[in-house]
C-alpha cells in the first residue's frame, strides 16, 4: 500500500508506568543510531521523538 501511511497490525497491550525495554531489529537499531550520530539527542530521545512524531500517519490493519 503506497498510501502514505504506516500500516500496523492490530494487537492489544497494557500501557506501562515507568520506562521498558523494546527489542527493535538490527537495521532499525543502526538507523537509530544514525540519527543519534547526527544530532544532539539520545538514542532513547530520538526513538520517542519517531515514535511520537508517527503516530498520526498510521493505519491499524484489523483481521476479520
């Protein structure tokens, strides 16, 4: 789909309270790491800041 958006299948999770550790795949990881090379920011920073600055161009594929 070359909608513009990013599509993620539909799953339920609990919120959490305090900080948690995410496994990401490798070249997510190095992409990441790149970006933190270039700026400023943490890595931890620059994954939240992604993250965040992502969530209104994604589209929940739900299974019926």
């Amino acid at each position: 789909m070359n909608d513009g958006k990013i599509h993620i299948r539909a799953k339920k999770k609990n919120y959490v309270r305090n900080s948690t550790v995410v496994r990401i795949k490798r070249d997510a990881y190095n992409a990441a790491v790149d970006i933190c090379n270039e700026s400023s920011m943490s890595l931890s920073e620059v994954v939240s800041e992604i993250i965040l600055q992502s969530i209104d161009r994604i589209v929940y594929d739900r299974e019926e």
